[in-house]
C-alpha cells in the first residue's frame, strides 16, 4: 500500500489528469475549475458525456463509480418555503446562474469517479439541452450508475439514452412531475404554511466574529 | 400392589395419565428451557411477571390463545387447514402408548413397540404437509416442501441408529428393553447395568442429531427459518391451532426425548437398583421424567446456539454423513453380537 | 426523440415491469415477495424474486417504501437545521452522517475546526461505527438462526450508545456537530469510562470471533456465497466493508486528508481477498476491533482547548460547491453542497453508501438459493434509510 500523497502530488495528479482529459477529448471540455488541494470539475458537451465516462474509466484508471446526480439551477420561485399564503408572493430573481465549471442550461448531470490507487477524483458535469432533455447514459461503461440515472430520471425528468430501464426509483410509476425540479414545490409548506410567519423571533443580531458557544 | 380396577375407572385412568404425560414435559419444557435456559443465554431474563419467576407464563399464553379469533386466508383449504394441527398432535400423543413409566406402569405392552413408534414418529410430517398446502401462502408451502423433505431425510438415520440398540437387546418390547438395560452387563460387571448409551454411544448420538432434525429445531430449522419464511408451515395459524402446533412441538421435544431415554438411558430404571419392586412403579416416572429433560437440555441447548443450515446443506448431512455412520454402527454392532 | 415519446416509453415499459412481477404463480417459476413487512430485510426493503425452485432467476429490489425526500427538503432549511435532518439517514451510525456534510460547510468558509474539537469528532465517528457495525455483525447472525448473538451485540451496544449519551445528549440522534466544531466539550470522566467501555466491546468482537465466526454451520452458510469480484465491485460502486471484503485496499479515512484526527494514531486497514459474504462480514468484525483501537488512542492524546472556532451568530455558506465524503460505517457517504451565499443550501446530493450497495443486489443474486439470498443481504449490511434518504 503506497503511502498517502501530499496535497502537493494530489494537485500533481489532478493538473496531469485534466491534461490528458484535454488530449483525449479535446474540443469536447467546455470548461474546468481546479481547487488546489480540494476538488477537480471539468464539464464536457453532451455528446461527448459517455466518451468522457469511456476515457476515465478505460484510459484514465477512474475505476470507482462515485455517483450520478441532476442539477438544477433555476432559483426557486417559492424561495425558502417561508411565504406568507395572504401576502403576494414578493419579487424574486429568476436569473440561472450555473456554478463550477459554467454551463449554459438549466439542468446538468453531475457525476463523480475515482481512482482508488493513486487516491484522485474527478467530479465531471455536463449541460443537458432544454429541448431534448436527453443525455447519453452511462451505464454501458459504469454498471452502477443504473440506479442514478433512474433516480435523476424520476426526480428532474432528465432522459438517458441508452439506458436499459428506465423508469422509477423511488415514486410509484404514475407519479406526476418532477419532485427536485424548483418550481415543483414542496408540498409540505403548500399544505401548511411555514409556522414561523405568525411566530417570528427576530434574528439575533448578526455579530461577526461572535464565538458561538451554544 | 397391585390395583384392581373396573374397565372404565382404568381407561380414564389411562387417559389422565397420558395427557399428564403428553402435557407436563411438554409445559416444563417450554418453561425451563424455551422460557429461562434461553433467556439466561442470551443475557436476559425471560418472562418474570406471571407467577413467582414468569412460571404462570404458559398457562397465561394458553388463555391468550384460547381468546384469539378463528382466522382463515381467504384461499385456504378448510378441511385440511383444521385438521393439520390434530395431527401433528395426535402422533406426539400416540407415541406415548409404548412408552414404559414403571415395571407395570405402562399403557400397552407390545411386542413392536420400537416399530410402532418410529411408524408414528412419521406421521406428524402428514401434518406439516397439510399445514404447508391449505395454507394458501406461498411462504408456507415453501416451509411445508422444505419440512416434508427433511423430515423424510432424518427418518432413515432415526431408524438406523435404533436398528443398533435392537440388535443389542434382541427385541423390540420398549418394556424389554428397560429390563434389558437394568439388568443387562457389560462384559461382565452387572453394577450399572447395560445402558446402550455406553455400547451404542454413536447410535445415541445419531439419534439425538436425527431427532433435532425431526423436531425442526435449529439447525435444522429450515422449514421454520424465522428470517426468511416467518415460520413457514404455520405462518397462517393462529389462537387454538398454532397453540395446538406449539404443543405439539414440545409435546414431540417430549416424546422423542422420552424415546431416546428409554432406548439409551435406561428408561425408569435406576442402577444399583432392583427393577421389579413394586415402589418402582412411583418412582420411575419420576426418573423417566428426569431422564427426559436430561435429553431435552441437550437438544435445546444445540438449538440456542447454532445458526441453521441450508437445506441442500441439510440433506447432504443427512445422506452423505448420517446414513453411512448408523450403517457402520449397524455392522460393528452385529458382528460384536454375534463375536461375544 | 422528442420528451413525450420517452415519457411514454418510460410508461409503458414501467407498466410492463409492473405487470410482471404481479403475476402471481406462473408455471415456470414462482414469483416470490421478500418484504416489505419480513423480519429479515432491516426496514421496508422489497425485493421481487422468481424462483425456478429453490434458485433465484431473477431479482429486484424496489425501494422507496422509506423515501422521505431529504434533497427537497433540505432546499428549505437553514444549515444548523440540515444537520438534524441528516442525522437521521443512518440512524444506527448516526453521529457519522454529520461529519461530511459540516466538512463541506466548512471547506467552503474556509474555517477549520479546533484541534480538541476534530480529535472529539473523531472519537464520536468511530463510537458510531462500533455501535453501527457490531448490530449488523451481531443481526447477520440472527439472519443465519443463531439467535443468542444478537442479543449479545444489542447488549454490547448498550456500553457505546450510553457513552454517546452522555456526551451528547442524544443516543440515536446526537446532532451534536455543528459548523466550526461542536456543540460541548465532553463530560467530566468520560475518557475512562470510554476506555472501560472500549474493552468490553473487543471482548464482544472476541466472543462473536468464537460464537459465530468459528461455528462450521456459519463458514458452511457464508462462504463462497455471494462472490463478488474485485472489478464489479469498483463498478457499482460499492464501499466501505463490502469492498474490502473483495480485495479492494481503500480506505477513506487513510487516503485522503481531511481535517480529522484519523492521521494521528496508529491503525490498520483490513481486507479480504475472497469476496464472498463470509469475507465481507469478517472486515466488519475487524474494523469493529480496529475502531476501539483509535478510540483508546484518541482518547489517550486528545489535546486540550476550545472546541468551536469563531464562527457568527447566522451561518451564510459563501457561494461555491464542495465534496466531502468519509468512511462511515456503512461505507462511503459524502454530500456534494452546493451554495449560492445563503442561509440555507440551494442543492445537497446526499451520497448514500447503501444505495450503491444494494444496487449491485440484482446482479450478485442471480443464481443463488433463497437461503442465500437471506445472507448475501445480510453481509452487504443496508440500513434502509441511507437507501431510501
């Protein structure tokens, strides 16, 4: 067992795995964003998304499938779930503002592998177009991805082509919409008002550098 | 003394007799050894509200389930779903008959008692198959296929190792048998008697493995495997019939354990003692009895501890391991018999 | 194709999935139910079998029977409220379901916690996984019918849940992590009675090595069941015990840096080369022992000061996104945070170890006896609400 890299060789190991990611896919990253001794993103186009799986896994050693999530980034029309049911619903910014590594859509697919000898990951992201809602599956490449793209399926109504099964993780099979999707509400705060509308405390007041000793 | 008695006081006589005999191991095993033994295993302390130590704990179950609703799936077989528990309990009861308690205490005295009771002894897989079928439950009738298959497997070693004590006693009397082991010798020395369980020390134990199996108790408990099948065969019975089943269960722990203390232990005789006084009739019950738990702390004892086996496993045991041994004892002990 | 052709595909292909495991008694094969309601799945797992015998031809589990929505709900809440909510995703490990996801926090504050206070998290995690892992060691044995251990490992338990009690307040849901450190320091005498508590738990680990571990029944039951090889268990996905068990050297706690105090002691990493169910369960009974180990150390060095930084009153998360993930007692659980400056989260994946462990269920379970199927779950060790979240 090797011993446990420097943060130093990690950042080493992430710059060399972004270079080959350039070699091999080339025109196909749109945009990266490094965090030294934290994290790696590297967004790559849609089609390109299964080539991308295909080259960690087979050429890059990203033998360990992390996980496979939707995002979606459209700020919530109900806000916090802390409106007033008598009041007009106050002004809120629409504005969709992609985080890490840009894009241009209001939905990615967000997927994280790993690579268990040289102890590096990669967090990949990918736009999903607005019209088609479609993504190349990854199931072909990563057997377990299955059961996320199902989840990413029922819970923001991404499609992914290629997949053997897909259809329903969690909900029964003729649920309506998208459950994480922002502007599908939580049903929780609609059927009953957030309590703390009629019962505000005010705030305390928002001392910086105040040690919490509570 | 002996008693003169009219027909009908000695029958029902007889017909208390045998279901204090069916009944009390039956209930002393469930406490001592379901209740408590298990209980202090395992840490704990059992059930210890009802009556002085949890010991009323039984008889407040037997009220439980005699106040349960009659419960039916809505599929099942009436008949055979009734009458499945009867018979389970009906064969535990009937092995009693050649059960000896005492020189002249005893309900028949046949000259095929050994046969009689290893034919009865089959007779509760009847009653697990039913149970299975008329259930109407999938579970079920997988724990009833599982029993039936099992239960037929450990009858063959069941059967061989007793082959061995007959050999040995040259009948097949229950009474006899007694008598042969209380006054019976070992090469010589008459103090303690001949019990098989010296001679026949690996037809006991085959029996008493024959007999965990027969019984369903872990690790044999297939049939009955809790995690998988909820109790299999009896998952759809409740109130009187799964009572009935229960009892049945213990009543057989009983029967059986009876069966091996009298072919191996030496029934109601005691060593060093004569075995025709007329007190012997009083006192060998209570020896039978405390023969009786003896085999029971060992058959429960394996239970508590031993996780189960799987079922191809448990046939594998049965075929490949258990016949081979008691028909290798059969041969030793013939050619010793005819040797000496 | 264009969204409503797949939605209809997607339909009707459920409807068809649906269909089929309805049937109720086909003439080849029997379709089976395990759970939802079964004393051997550890909470509302279903699982679809058809049967051709006594072997399994095919098999499904159908979770969700616990999904309660923790990714929508946690989109309403402010961060210390977060907190309580993911307590309760592993509820039997639970102290380690805090740890990530106040990691994450705290890599995009930038603020790291004090040294007493990362020692103490450090201790707490590894008291869950020894109360979390020595229930599963002691319930796989129940599955198996020796039911004399589990009332052991409950008892055993017992020792670490009151030492989690009196540290925290809270024996299943401690809740006791918070931003920037923790709650409180610890109790007066908690260390040695940490360390009486330590050893009784490696007597527990030594006496279930002998009960269950030694017993011919179990090897028989558990070995060479459920073989999974080293590469499909890379694919799913699959951690913690479970890829150890197949050979996998990883351990999240040894590979990568984070701001706990797992680098300060002395520790082993167990593996298994076999892969069958017997190899997965024995990894659980090691790290059992090896978690008391650090336990002791920890406890030993634990360095004095205070055990918050200064963090304000209101929590607001600086905009940015952060992946933490730690080896919790089921296997890999992280959270991907991501914030947009507020109070509250805009979105946390919550990356569960069970779902990713049991997905691999319908591929190991081809083929096996139904007895089988009992163990293999029981060595892949789920807790229900890490599958369902």
């Amino acid at each position: 067992m090797s011993p446990l890299p420097s943060s130093a060789e990690v950042d080493d190991r992430r710059a060399e795995l972004l270079a080959r990611l350039h070699d091999e896919l080339g025109e196909a990253v749109e945009g990266t964003h490094e965090l030294a001794g934290k994290d790696l993103w590297v967004r790559v186009r849609t089609d390109a998304w299964r080539e991308a799986a295909e080259v960690a896994e087979g050429r890059l050693g990203m033998t360990y499938f992390c996980y496979l999530a939707g995002l979606d980034w459209m700020p919530s029309p109900f806000g916090k779930g802390e409106d007033d049911p008598t009041q007009p619903p106050p002004e809120r910014s629409t504005e969709i503002v992609q985080g890490y590594a840009g894009g241009s859509t209001r939905f990615q697919v967000l997927a994280r592998v790993h690579d268990v000898q040289r102890m590096v990951g990669l967090t990949l992201k990918t736009d999903v177009p607005d019209d088609t809602m479609a993504v190349p599956s990854w199931v072909p490449v990563y057997a377990g991805a299955n059961w996320h793209e199902r989840e990413a399926w029922e819970m923001f109504g991404i499609s992914f082509v290629g997949h053997p099964d897909l259809r329903n993780l969690y909900l029964p099979t003729d649920f309506e919409g998208h459950p994480l999707r922002k502007d599908f509400p939580l049903l929780a705060r609609i059927v009953k008002p957030w309590p703390g509308i009629v019962d505000v405390e005010p705030m305390p007041a928002d001392l910086d550098g105040e040690g919490g000793d509570e | 003394m002996t008693l003169a008695l009219a027909y009908w006081q000695e029958s029902i006589l007889r017909v208390l007799g045998v279901t204090v005999a069916v009944l009390l191991p039956a209930g002393t095993f469930v406490y001592v050894f379901l209740f408590k033994l298990m209980s202090f295993m395992q840490s704990r302390l059992g059930p210890m509200e009802a009556g002085p130590y949890g010991s009323m704990q039984l008889l407040a179950e037997v009220g439980k389930f005699l106040q349960k609703e009659d419960i039916f799936p809505e599929k099942a077989d009436r008949a055979l779903f009734r009458l499945a528990p009867y018979v389970v309990v009906a064969s535990a009861f009937l092995v009693y008959v050649v059960v000896p308690f005492g020189p002249d205490a005893l309900f028949a005295d046949l000259d095929t008692g050994v046969f009689l009771v290893l034919a009865l002894s089959s007779v509760s897989v009847l009653g697990v198959l039913m149970a299975g079928w008329a259930s109407a439950n999938k579970y079920s009738l997988m724990g009833g296929l599982r029993a039936a298959g099992q239960l037929i497997a450990y009858e063959l070693p069941m059967v061989l190792a007793v082959v061995g004590v007959v050999i040995q006693a040259e009948t097949l009397n229950m009474q006899q048998i007694v008598l042969t082991q209380n006054d019976g010798e070992i090469f010589g020395w008459g103090g303690l008697g001949n019990p098989f369980v010296l001679t026949q020390f690996v037809g006991f134990v085959v029996f008493l493995v024959a007999t965990q199996a027969e019984l369903t108790q872990p690790p044999f408990d297939m049939p009955v495997a809790e995690s998988e099948l909820v109790t299999g065969y009896m998952t759809e019975y409740s109130g009187l019939r799964f009572l009935l089943f229960f009892i049945g269960e213990f009543a057989t722990a009983g029967a059986f354990a009876a069966i091996a203390a009298t072919l191996f232990l030496g029934g109601w005789g005691i060593p060093f003692f004569p075995s025709d006084a007329d007190w012997m009739n009083l006192v060998g019950p209570l020896v039978l009895f405390s023969k009786i738990m003896f085999v029971a702390l060992l058959i429960f004892w394996f239970r508590f501890t031993y996780p189960r086996l799987r079922e191809d496993q448990l046939q594998q045991f049965a075929w490949k391991y258990l016949i081979p041994i008691a028909l290798a004892n059969i041969v030793v002990t013939g050619i010793l018999k005819v040797a000496f | 194709m264009s969204v409503i052709d797949r939605r209809e595909l997607s339909a009707l292909a459920a409807r068809a999935a649906d269909a089929r495991v309805n049937v109720e008694l086909e003439t080849e094969g029997m379709t089976l139910n395990i759970g939802p309601q079964h004393p051997a799945t550890h909470g509302t797992l279903r699982i679809i079998v058809r049967l051709d015998g006594e072997q399994v031809v095919w098999a499904e589990p159908v979770c969700g029977y616990m999904h309660r929505g923790y990714e929508k709900l946690v989109e309403v809440r402010s961060y210390p409220q977060v907190n309580t909510l993911i307590n309760r995703i592993d509820w039997l490990g639970s102290f380690a379901n805090e740890v990530p996801f106040i990691l994450a926090c705290e890599q995009l504050m930038e603020i790291e916690a004090p040294p007493r206070a990362q020692y103490i998290r450090t201790i707490l995690f590894e008291l869950s996984r020894i109360s979390n892992v020595s229930l599963g060691l002691g319930d796989a044995a129940l599955q198996l019918g020796a039911q004399t251990a589990a009332f052991y490992a409950f008892r055993d338990r017992e020792y670490v849940l009151n030492l989690v009690e009196a540290a925290t307040g809270g024996r299943f849901h401690p809740n006791f992590d918070r931003i920037g450190g923790l709650k409180d320091d610890l109790p007066k005498g908690w260390i040695d009675e940490t360390k009486v508590a330590m050893r009784k738990v490696r007597d527990y680990c030594d006496e279930i090595e002998t009960l269950v571990f030694g017993n011919e029944i179990f090897e028989a039951r558990t070995r060479g069941i459920g073989v999974i090889p080293r590469e499909v268990a890379l694919q799913y996905g699959l951690s913690g015990a479970n890829l150890r068990g197949s050979g996998v050297d990883w351990d999240l706690r040894r590979d990568q840096k984070l701001p706990m105090a797992w680098d300060k002691c002395d520790w082993k990493v167990w593996t298994h080369p076999d892969g069958d169910s017997f190899s997965r369960l024995w990894v659980r009974l090691k790290e059992t022992y090896e978690a008391t180990l650090i336990v002791d150390q920890l406890c030993e060095s634990l360095p004095s000061g205070p055990v918050m930084a200064k963090v304000p009153r209101i929590i607001k998360v600086p905009e940015g996104e952060a992946w933490i993930s730690t080896e919790n007692p089921l296997g890999e659980m992280g959270y991907y945070v991501v914030s947009k400056g507020d109070t509250g989260p805009f979105r946390v994946k919550i990356r569960s170890a069970s779902f990713n462990n049991i997905s691999v269920v319908p591929w190991v379970l081809r083929g096996v006896y139904v007895p089988d199927v009992i163990t293999i779950l029981a060595s892949l060790y789920f807790i229900l609400g890490d599958i369902d979240r």
